[in-house]
C-alpha cells in the first residue's frame, strides 16, 4: 500500500495579499521617495550641501585671511604638494616646498622658482591669520605651514592674497544672494499672482500690464540701471547695505515668472470644489488664497524656487563681473571673475579662473536639483 503523504492545510486566513502602504503614506513622504530613487537630483543635493558647509566655514577651511596681502607673492602659482618627506621615503603627511624669487633677465620681471631643498610640513589643525566664524573671532586653520611661510593651494591673485579662500568668502555672498533673492521672489510672485488669479477683473488688469512692462525691457541693462541708482558708499550707506539692495534689484526683476504661472493655478482652483464650500461656510478671501490655494500650490513653488536660484547667482555674477554689483573689499565670485577680463592674465595666470567653476558647479547643482524636484511632484511620474 502506498504511503499516504500528508500536506498541511493552511487556513485561508493566513494567506494574504502582498499589501502596499502607499496609498496611506502623505504627500511629502511620496514626493521625498520619488525624489530620492533620482541619483542625480540627489547629487545634486549632497553637492549643495558640501558647498554650503564649504562656505559657511570657509575662514577655518582656508589656510589663509582671505584679505591677508602677501606682495612678495603677487601672482604667485599654487603651491605644489608632495608626499615624499626629506629623507626621500613615502609619509603620510602632506609637505610643499618653499619659493625663492629670481629676475627673469628676458623679460625684466620677477619670478618664483620652487626651491626643492626647502621642504615645509603642511600640519593640521594650525595657528594662523585671525578670522571671524559665526561671530567669534579665531586663528584656527583646517591646515596650513609653519609661519612665516604660507600655503597657497590655488594660487595667489594680484595683490598676493590667497585664491582658495577669496573663493570661498565669495561663494558665501553669491551664494546667498541666490537664496536671499528668491525668497523674496516667493514672497512678490506668490501673493500677486495668487491675487491677480483670485480676484480677476481690474486687480488682475493691472498686475498683468505690470508683468509685462517688467518683462518687456532687457535684462542687463535693467540691472546695470537700478544697479547705478545705488548710492556710494559712505559710513551710513554701508557694503551690507549695497549687498541687501543688489538681493532686492534681483527680485523685482524675476518675480514676475511665478506670478504668472500662479495666476493661472488660482484660476483653476477657483472653480473647484472646495473653493466653493469654503465661500459657503463663510470663509474670508485672505483665508481662502493662504489657506487654501497657496498650500496646494506649494510643490510648484518649491520647483520654481529651486530653479530660480541659479538665476539669481548668475545676476549677481554678471553684476558684480560689470562692477555694479558687490564691491570691494567685499568678495564674491562676480569680484573674482573680473581679473579675468583680459586674455593675457588668464594664458599667464589661469589659476584666477578657478572661480568660474564655483559657479558652474552650483548652477548645475540646484539645475538637476530643481529638476528632480519637479518630477517627484508630478503625481503621473513612475
């Protein structure tokens, strides 16, 4: 007789369907997942949040004051970095060596040459210049060389002073500009265009020929003008003065984007349900466009802000690079960038360059940043 095999038998209570919690989860939780499954938007992301804290700590990054004069260095080439110690045998410890200056008897100027036999140990964690960080002032360096030699990682500009920490300060201004100027973007474009949509009629009329009249005249030139109305500056009408006004000269000018494509949201949302049922209970008009409207077009403000801000960096650039933007000794990338007008300094001196690509890198940061953004919000993205 056969064996008789016996197979258990499962209650149908205990098989389950494959469940998702999706349909549970919140609007934020599902934008921040779609978000997420796109590397290059988070790329983007970790890199902006690399420069900020780059800049934001640039005093103690840099070995040196980003305002410190070295004129026996003018012009000077980064300094080379070996990891080969005096006793020639491989240390985990940086060194470069030390500069001598000789005259070029061809062409009549001075020169640096590397004076191989002088090798200097870049330490960590050094005494330096004194600086300001959050308020405290500090000689507390990342690294840097024993005084009184210094370390130029990129070079030194046309005073001497060090190209690695101009960059830096400067990203700390061009940087905020863009942040700074959209928000106050956001703040313009939301509530006038959110009321050009909502209220129609003559309000909307007017907001509109506004828009265009802005829109209308050509960007350079406009920023090159209010830029020029800006007074001197004086004890009472300071650089941070001139910095907060160059913050406001670029969002009356790109204000005016949002405010049209939120108008024609508004316009939308009016005609839809909950509009209606929030006039049926009484709601006022201020209560309907902050309570209501503006919250359920707060993804598409988000993706616009994000795109907005590399615009705002290249307005102050361009600005500053045409010197109607920040002036010295104030420092941005703009500033930086305007030693490199002429061909001949950037062929002889191509480390002054090397401020055009905190700007390329940041622009096409918040570029796929703000693109990502905007897929994540698109509720038919896979």
């Amino acid at each position: 007789m056969a064996d008789v095999i016996s197979v258990p038998v499962t209650a149908e209570s205990d098989v389950r369907e494959p469940t998702s919690d999706v349909g549970e989860m919140s609007q934020g939780k599902l934008i921040w997942l779609r978000f997420r499954r796109n590397r290059l938007a988070m790329g983007g992301l970790v890199t902006l949040i690399l420069l900020y804290l780059a800049v934001g700590f640039a005093g103690f990054l840099a070995p040196n004051n980003y305002l410190q004069q070295n004129l026996e260095y003018i012009h000077g080439r980064p300094s080379p970095i070996t990891f080969i110690g005096p006793e020639c045998r491989f240390r985990l410890r940086p060194y470069t060596f030390g500069v001598t200056t000789e005259l070029d008897q061809a062409a009549f100027k001075w020169v640096y040459v590397v004076d191989e036999s002088v090798k200097l140990p870049i330490r960590f964690f050094v005494r330096g210049d004194t600086y300001s960080l959050f308020g405290f002032r500090t000689d507390l360096h990342l690294f840097g060389v024993d005084a009184p030699h210094r370390l130029y990682l990129w070079g030194a500009d046309s005073l001497g002073r060090d190209v690695f920490a101009r960059t830096l300060m400067g990203g700390q201004v061009s940087m905020t500009v863009g942040l700074v100027g959209v928000a106050l973007t956001i703040f313009l474009g939301s509530v006038l265009g959110t009321m050009s949509g909502y209220f129609g009629g003559v309000i909307d009329d007017m907001m509109q020929r506004v828009v265009e009249i802005i829109q209308s005249f050509p960007t350079i030139p406009l920023w090159a003008a209010l830029a020029a109305a800006l007074p001197n500056i004086s004890e009472t009408f300071t650089m941070l003065h001139r910095y907060l006004l160059i913050t406001v000269i670029l969002s009356l000018v790109n204000w005016t984007g949002l405010a049209r494509q939120l108008r024609a949201k508004v316009m939308s949302y009016r005609q839809a349900d909950f509009t209606s049922a929030a006039l049926v209970a009484g709601a006022s008009n201020a209560r309907i466009i902050f309570i209501h409207m503006l919250p359920n077009a707060a993804s598409h403000i988000i993706v616009v802000s994000a795109l907005s801000v590399p615009g705002m960096i290249l307005g102050e650039t361009a600005l500053s690079f045409l010197g109607l933007g920040i002036l010295p000794p104030m420092v941005s990338w703009g500033t930086l960038l305007r030693d490199t007008q002429q061909v001949a300094t950037v062929v002889q001196h191509p480390w002054l360059i090397i401020p055009g690509a905190g700007v390329i890198i940041a622009v096409l940061a918040f570029s796929v940043l703000g693109d990502g953004l905007r897929d994540a919000v698109d509720p038919y993205s896979i």
